[in-house]
C-alpha cells in the first residue's frame, strides 16, 4: 500500500516541477527520516509511521478531501514567470480512495479579483498562484489546501527515469507531436528526426516524447489538450506503481528538493499517514467549463471560453462532493 501511496504523491508532484524556493526546501535529514518510516511500514518492522516534530493534519474535515492545485507555467526557460498553461486540481479523497482530477481551460473568461476580465491562465502572471487561487475560489468556488507552481522541463527527465510510459497516440497526434519534438531538437542541436514516432499506436513514450504529447495545441481544441494532459499525469502515476520501493525511494531523494511548492514535509507525511489503509486508487476527470456550460465568443481579435458560473460551480461540487459509494 505505501508503495501506491508514493506513486500518488510523485505523480502529482513531479511532471511539472521545477527549482524549490529556498524556504521551502526539505531537508537531507527530513527526507531521510520520512523515507526510513515509510520503509519500516511496507516491511512491517514498524506498528506505526513517527511523524516529523512538524506534523500538522490536512484540512480534510469531515470530507476526508485534500485538494492540491498543478500549475504548468508556460515559459521556454525554467523560470515559473508568465501564465499558467496548466491548470489541475487534483483532489484526493482518503475516505474513499479516489483520486479526482479537475482541468481548467486557460481561455477561460472570468473576472480576476483587481485586475478586470481576462482569461483565467493570466491571474497567474498578474498575481502568482496566491492571485490564482483567490480568482478560482471566487469564481468557481474551489478550495485549495496546496499548490505546486512549475515548469514543464523536468517532466522529460522523470519520464526517462522511469523507463518511459505508455500511451495511445493517434495518426493526427503523431504528426503534431513529431513537429513540437523536431523543434525541441532543435533547441538542444540534436539530429532533427531523432526519437520521432515512426507509426500510431499504443507505445512507449520518452521524456521529450511525453513533453511534446503533452504540449499538442493547435489539432482540436483546448478541450482535447487538457484530457491528453489528464492522461499523462495518469500515465505516470501507474509506471511509477510497478516499480520496487529501492527505486522509488530513489527518485523520490532525487526530484523532491526540486518541486515547487507550499507542501510541507509535515503536511506531505500527514497526508499520506491518512491514505495508509487505502487500496487500488479510483482515478475520475473532469473539465471546467464542463459541457454544456459554456459559450465560446472573440471579443478584439481574441478567442474566449465563457463559463456559465453557477452551472460549472455545480458541476465541481457534485464531481467532488456527490454522494459516492461507501468503502
């Protein structure tokens, strides 16, 4: 069970991560000791896990809910200036077991609090993420326990870490997937048909493979991209479970120090204290504007995604606090 629960906490903390602000870093002994408990619990050496002095309970209340908010930050760079071309809000249910997975589309039309109407992916680049939370909480009525703010860049490193994932790829997304790889190449002055997919299919996808899959834009629509992120992040969580706890320990030691986040040690370790009795995780989507609660309009040359506000604010709450199936 421990080894699903730290599929879960790599999976929604790695693709998209990048340098840690220095306040926030954990340290070498903090992740040590935590590692050292959560082997002791897989093996059974230990009748319970010892909690950092720090440990403090999640917000969960009665729900037994934890959200946590994914940005991917559209910069070439590793720099997490610019807007938030990725919006998840992964939400964790430890009552449950069920893992619930709500994108934001970034064309998006709302009303971001002291800056006027724009798409929902600039409160990012006017505010941070703390602008950010406040527009999705006052438009969409969304509650943020954590986030974490990063780059696209280290995705590729953790997919190639991981022996790459599997996915489906169409005829059209492989077109477009091998135009944004060939430019990628370009960027790093590699061979220009290097690691192009050579046929459609269900394959294993590399770093840079994955990255560009996952930055398809201009085939279908935002819609359509945001489910191909959804399935990434899917992806990854179910490579990272067939791996032993030795490797997984590994890249936890590895890519931790470099996420990007407000996730303490001491709230990562209550979580997962919470999840310890859980089985095989649910994993549910959805996307805001939901169907049927939108209307699209270009407004100065610029194309909109206006959300009808009280029918995606039902939308999420039913998605996430509907009546489920007791465990």
């Amino acid at each position: 069970m421990i080894k699903r629960v730290l599929c879960l906490l790599l999976a929604l903390l790695l693709p998209f991560s990048a340098a840690l602000a220095e306040e926030s870093a954990l340290t070498d002994e903090e992740i040590t000791q935590l590692l050292w408990e959560l082997y002791q619990t897989e093996n059974g050496d230990a009748d319970y896990m010892v909690l950092p002095e720090a440990y403090e309970l999640p917000p969960e209340g009665k729900t037994g809910i934890y959200n946590l908010l994914l940005l991917g930050i559209d910069n070439p760079t590793d720099k997490l200036t610019g807007r938030s071309d990725t919006m998840l809000l992964a939400s964790f249910n430890a009552r449950t077991g069920t893992l619930k997975l709500i994108s934001f589309l970034r064309d998006t039309y709302v009303a971001i609090p002291r800056h006027g109407h724009n798409k929902l992916n600039a409160a990012y680049s006017f505010g941070g993420a703390d602008l950010l939370l406040e527009t999705l909480g006052s438009c969409f009525g969304v509650h943020v326990d954590g986030y974490v703010a990063v780059n696209y860049s280290l995705m590729a490193q953790l997919v190639d870490e991981i022996g790459g994932i599997e996915m489906d790829v169409s005829a059209d997304e492989l077109k477009k997937l091998n135009g944004i790889l060939e430019y990628y190449n370009y960027l790093r002055d590699a061979p220009r048909d290097e690691g192009l997919l050579s046929q459609p299919g269900r394959q294993t996808l590399n770093g840079l493979q994955t990255m560009s899959f996952a930055r398809i834009r201009k085939l279908d629509s935002d819609f359509m991209r945001v489910q191909r992120q959804q399935k990434v992040i899917i992806a990854i969580y179910r490579k990272l479970c067939t791996l032993d706890i030795l490797s997984l320990t590994g890249i936890i030691t590895s890519y931790i120090g470099k996420v990007g986040t407000n996730v303490t040690l001491a709230r990562a370790a209550s979580l997962v204290a919470s999840v310890l009795a859980r089985g095989d995780i649910d994993i549910r989507t959805l996307r805001i504007p939901a169907d049927g609660a939108f209307s699209r309009r270009t407004m100065n040359d610029t194309y909109y995604v206006v959300p009808k506000l009280d029918k995606c604010q039902r939308a999420i709450s039913d998605f996430l606090y509907g009546q489920e199936e007791q465990p």
